[in-house]
C-alpha cells in the first residue's frame, strides 16, 4: 500500500505490515489502534465479534458487518457497502477492541440495516479505486476554478472518490452559509459523476489534509487524536505563555490542541498556590507580585516604590504573609522573609556519543598565534635564499676550476 514493508499475497492484494495496527514506517495508517488483544483467545463458545472497522481516505473511519464471516485481519483491502455501489477501504481494527470503539462513539451494533463487508478486493477493484485516486488532485484543481468563476466564498479543501468511481465526495470550509447547487451542476457536468458536497470545520481540514507542526512531528489530529475538545486563550495564561496568536495557533488557524495537554496538571499546582493579583502589605511599603513559577514555588515580588527591585520568597512564606495581612498585622519587609543563595543548575555540554564540541567555534584564533606562524614563514623563507645563494657559490667555483683545469691539459675528472 504506501510504503515497502507491506507484504503482498500472491494475486497482487496488499496485505499490510501485520504489525498489531501500526505501520513499518507509520506512514500507510492514520488514527492506528494497537490490537492488544491479537495474541488472546476467546473464551470456549464465545463467537467473534462480526463487525469490523474500515478506514478509507485519511482520516475517515466506518464500521461495517462481517455477514460473510471473512477471515479478516488488520492491513486487508475490502470492498464495502455503499449507498449506491460499492467502496474500497483498508480493515484497520478487528475482534473485540471493535465492539469498544462503538461503544465510545456511540454506534449501535444492533441496528439490522447496517452496511455490510462484501467481499475482499480483488485485484480489479484496486486498479480502478487507483484510477480514481489518481484523478482526485486535476478534478480538485478544476472544481477550485469553478468556484472562483461562480464567486463563492468557500474553500475546497479535499475530494475523495467512492471506490467504484460512481461518485465524489467534496469536502469544504466556510465562514458563512453557501449556495452551492449551480456549482453541483456544473461539477456533474464537467465531470460525469454525481457529487456531495460535505462542509468540514478548519480543524477536520487539517486533521484530512495532514502536516508537520511546530515540534517537527506529524499533526496529533492526523495520527492519533479524534476528538476535537474546545481550546481557550486561559490555557495559555495557566501555563504562563506568551499570548502571541503566531506562536499558538497551529496549522489550521486556531489555538493549538496541545495547549489542553498539560494544562491539568497546571490546574492541580495552582490550587493552593496565590495568585498573580497578590498584595503584601508590609512596614516597608506595598508589594506586587511581579512573577510565578509554579513548579519551583517560587514568587517575585517588588515594593511599588522600588518596582526595579525583585525578591524572591517561596510559597510558604507567601501565605505565611498572607495569614497574617488578613490578622491586619504587617510585616517588616520582604527582605525578611526573602529566599537566598538560589543555586541555579546550568547544562553542561557533555561529549557522550562522540560529537564535536558545541564551542569549538566560539574562541577566535589569537593574534600571537598568527604572529609566530608569519615569523615562522618568514624564516623558513630566509632560509631558502641563503641556501639557494650558496649553491649557486659553490656552482661557480666548480665552473672556474673545470676551466683553469681544461687549460692546463688535465682531464676534467668532474
């Protein structure tokens, strides 16, 4: 299917990694489940759970009816019911972790009209679901240019081809209410196939469309997260963030689903912790608090005359302060009660795996250094004039002695 781990069976069907729900790569599967349960046996005359769960196109997820009692496994390829013809969709959960997953979204197993599992896909049917998807992105670009000639003020985000190639689904945002039936006419016009038109919210869109984040992995909504809980600015202010809407909002225009991580465990250390409007009334002047941490307990306060000057007390000292503003007793001064000799923990770089130093280009090269290394050449240079002057002496005085020699009528021996 979509990376090179997945096996394959001998009439050409992918049959999936076969790796509990989760791919070799991770990049087949969205919203994977690991069936923790594909190792245990059912009890003596318990009957498997005959309803299986089917992803098709990103994120989109149905439950079907096995009335055939297939033998199915996570990775297989099916051809499901529709409401006219046939879909293609990949099993992604099986057993009884199924029956789990519609009890947490509210489906009822019981219901008699329930769309059914056919049959697995055979190779035909892969080919033409792959012909359709192949045409999603032209027919995508071509509906985006109708709708610009028609003036409406919606954005068409997706399109997902039914497996049968019968009938396309669009998925779009807006801000506003749209009129869309002269765009279906000229769609099914210009392409010959029936259309649906489906409005999704800005955070669906991202959680289909996918995308790396700020923290450098995939979108939680387009890899694990399925429900989409309300995300205010307040989560931001518990965990002291900086409230600049770049640095939250995420892909799809809005706050930031991860801001809702942590935020109870903020809730948890801010029960019995003073809030940022405390006061200290003390002989020295008012006080203000001018900066928390929550998890070290520590508080910055300054007195209103001396706004530059910060002391830090702990928590206890704070309400200890507290208790006795509220007795209508003051303090002496902050100074009193002020936490000294903070040690603060620095990282240090340490070379475990072999690296190079983090600081290697940090120190310049000395100027000394450089000094030495132009003497050094400069005598080096020196050195080669002088030598090369006396070889070309002694070159002379052979010369001379060969020709007084020659003169005389001695042999030239040289």
């Amino acid at each position: 299917m979509g990376c090179s781990s997945c096996s394959t069976g001998k009439d050409g069907q992918p049959k999936g990694c076969k790796n509990n729900g989760t791919c070799g790569t991770d990049g087949c599967n969205k919203l994977t489940v690991f069936d923790w349960l594909s190792n245990m046996a059912l009890p003596n005359g318990e009957k498997p759970f005959d309803f299986v769960e089917v992803r098709f196109k990103n994120s989109r997820k149905e439950f079907f009816k096995n009335t055939e009692n297939l033998s199915l496994s996570i990775g297989d390829i099916v051809a499901t019911q529709a409401t006219s013809g046939h879909d293609i969709g990949m099993v992604t959960l099986t057993g009884e972790l199924v029956r789990v997953q519609m009890k947490r979204k509210k489906e009822d197993f019981k219901v008699e009209n329930f769309p059914k599992v056919y049959r697995k896909a055979s190779q035909k049917d892969i080919d033409i679901w792959q012909k359709c998807r192949d045409r999603e992105d032209e027919i995508k670009k071509r509906a985006r240019e109708i709708a610009i000639i028609l003036k409406l003020q919606m954005k068409i985000s997706d399109v997902e081809f039914q497996g049968d190639g019968s009938k396309a689904t669009f998925y779009y945002t807006a801000e506003d209410r749209v009129d869309f039936r002269q765009l279906i006419k000229d769609m099914a016009k210009a392409f010959g196939i029936r259309i649906e038109m489906r409005q999704i919210g800005y955070r669906q869109e991202a959680q289909r469309l996918g995308g790396i984040g700020s923290c450098g992995r995939e979108l939680c909504c387009s890899t694990w997260l399925t429900d989409f809980r309300s995300v205010s600015t307040s989560a931001a202010r518990y965990q002291q963030l900086s409230l600049n809407p770049q640095k939250l909002a995420g892909q799809c225009g809005k706050l930031k689903c991860c801001l809702n991580y942590e935020l109870d465990v903020y809730l948890d250390a801010l029960k019995d912790f003073p809030s940022q409007d405390t006061k200290l009334f003390t002989e020295k002047g008012l006080a203000f608090c001018q900066k928390t941490d929550i998890f070290k307990e520590m508080l910055w306060f300054s007195y209103r005359d001396e706004p530059a000057n910060w002391h830090v007390l702990s928590k206890d000292r704070v309400n200890e302060i507290l208790e006795k503003n509220k007795n209508k007793e003051k303090v002496v001064s902050l100074e009193a009660y002020a936490v000294e000799n903070i040690i603060e923990e620095k990282v240090v770089f340490e070379n475990v795996v072999g690296q190079d130093s983090l600081t290697r280009f940090d120190k310049p090269k000395s100027k000394s250094s450089g000094s030495r290394n132009r003497n050094k050449n400069k005598n080096r240079s020196k050195g080669n004039t002088s030598t090369n002057s006396s070889n070309n002496t002694n070159g002379n005085s052979n010369s001379n002695n060969r020709r007084n020699n020659n003169r005389k009528g001695k042999p030239n021996n040289a």
